[in-house]
C-alpha cells in the first residue's frame, strides 16, 4: 500500500532540495510505521513525504525558538491558542514578552513540563503556522498546498497521513483538487479545529460554523492524544468537521511537545491497525 505523509512543523532541512528533504523524512517516516513484531507484515509497501518547510522560512530571519522576535500576528495566533488551554485570566498573555513568558510558565506547570521548552516549541510551531496562514490566498499557502497536491497526483496514495500543521495543508490541498482522491486520510495530533487562530482561516471557509471531509476522501480518521496541546479543543475534530470518524489512541500518551517528530503518532498501535484494515 502506498502511503503519502505530509509533515508537521519543525521539519526545515537547511541545505537540502525539497526532494531531498522529504526522502529522508520518508525513511523516518518508514521506520516508525515498521512493525516492532518481525513476525508480523505491514501494510505500507511504500511511503513519500511531502515536504514544505523550506516555504515558511523568512530569509535573514534567525532564532526559530525565540520568543521576543514574534510579531503582532503570530503573537495573536499565540494568544488564541492560550484562550483553549484553559489559562485563568489573570494568567492571560498580552502582547509584552513578560506577560507571555508568564503564561508558557503556567502551560508548562499544569502539564509537568520544562518551561524552556514549552517556549521553544510555542514559538516554532506558531511562527511556521503563521507563515502559512497570514494571508488567505497567499504564495507560501499556494504553494505548500501544490507540493502536496503533486505527491498525491504522482504517488497516487491510498492513504495520505498528516500530522500537525500538515493536516491543515492536506485538508487544504485535497480541497482544493477535488479530482483527488484517497480512500484513508489520517490526521495526527491536528490543530484544524483551534477556533480563530486555525479553524475560522481555512479555506474553504467552514460552513454554519462546521467544516467537512474533503470531496475525494473516502473515510477520514483523526488522531490526537488527549495531552496534545495543539490537538484543541479537547474532544476531537469529529465536533467541528463532518465526515470525521473518531478514533483516539489509547495506552501510553503522546509526549505533550513533540509534535515535531511524528514519531510519537506513528508508532501507535492505533494506527498500525487501522493501516492493516480493509478499507
């Protein structure tokens, strides 16, 4: 069976192509969905990873973890996302570098995790979300969604598993090429429903407040860990996007900021068995 991924944030490959890229990411990629059973056979035959990191990247910009270089619209993104944690008001963020940190602060306490890397991550994951989502038919989105749009049309998948901020470039794509068809499409830890900072962007737009399966996607299937800080709001993509089947992993939990490496999701029993599926 052949697989299609599409990326989260965190992937930027600094002096490789973008076909370079994505085959190693693809081995990654391969090596997480690998049965850990020799004795048992895995579905996947072939996997390719659609890479689009290299688009977000500003050139001459440094310090992808750096909090104080934010601007007004990733700082609003931020924010947005802070509203769905469930941070007190008196906690809430502002736009000064203080207020934030004291909000990340109070991220990481609740959650048992470090504050450098909450910061780190905070800052990543909105910096390359906002290069994609600051303007509604702009280049880096056009072509992002292209780039994914071009491995299902080589590849021609039947399953297309997407993690992270590529599950909004893969619902976007698919959208926008309706002759594109996929039996499965697998969302892994996806922040599509984040109400204003993700949701109410997409294009198309939602729909008396609903989005939906993509024309050509035969069943979709939504992961997310219930500690996946960017999977919000809690309860799944099935409230907010009809055609959403859900499906939650359960056992061990997905380390809460390690959206990065896919890995964590891949390597999920859940997902292995719903690849080894008849579908």
């Amino acid at each position: 069976m052949q697989v299609v991924g599409v990326h989260g944030v965190g992937n930027f490959r600094p002096g490789r192509s973008p076909e370079q890229a994505g085959d190693g990411l693809a081995r990654i990629w391969a090596k997480a969905l690998s049965p850990t059973d020799p004795a048992t056979q895995s579905a996947v035959t072939s996997i390719a990873v659609a890479y689009y990191a290299d688009l977000l990247q500003r050139p001459g910009r440094q310090g992808s973890g750096d909090l104080e270089s934010l601007d007004d619209f990733e700082l609003a993104l931020v924010e947005e996302w802070l509203r769905e944690t469930g941070i007190p008001d008196a906690v809430a963020a502002g736009r000064a570098t203080a207020p934030l940190r004291q909000a990340l602060g109070w991220v990481a306490s609740r959650h048992s995790l470090g504050r450098p890397i909450v910061e780190w991550f905070v800052a990543t994951f909105f910096r390359e979300v906002a290069a994609y989502l600051r303007h509604e038919n702009g280049a880096i989105r056009t072509a992002a969604c292209a780039r994914v749009a071009d491995a299902i049309t080589i590849y021609k998948p039947r399953v297309v598993i997407a993690h992270s901020l590529g599950s909004v470039v893969a619902y976007e794509a698919l959208w926008a090429n309706p002759v594109l068809t996929v039996d499965l499409l697998v969302t892994l830890g996806s922040p599509l429903a984040l109400p204003h900072a993700v949701f109410h962007r997409l294009q198309p737009p939602p729909e008396a407040g609903r989005g939906s399966k993509p024309p050509g996607v035969r069943r979709w299937i939504n992961l997310a860990d219930p500690g996946d800080l960017v999977a919000l709001p809690p309860g799944g993509l099935e409230r907010q996007f009809d055609g959403v089947d859900r499906n939650r992993p359960k056992g061990r939990p997905i380390h809460a900021f390690d959206f990065h490496k896919a890995v964590n999701y891949l390597a999920t029993a859940e997902l292995h068995a719903l690849l080894n599926e008849r579908f």
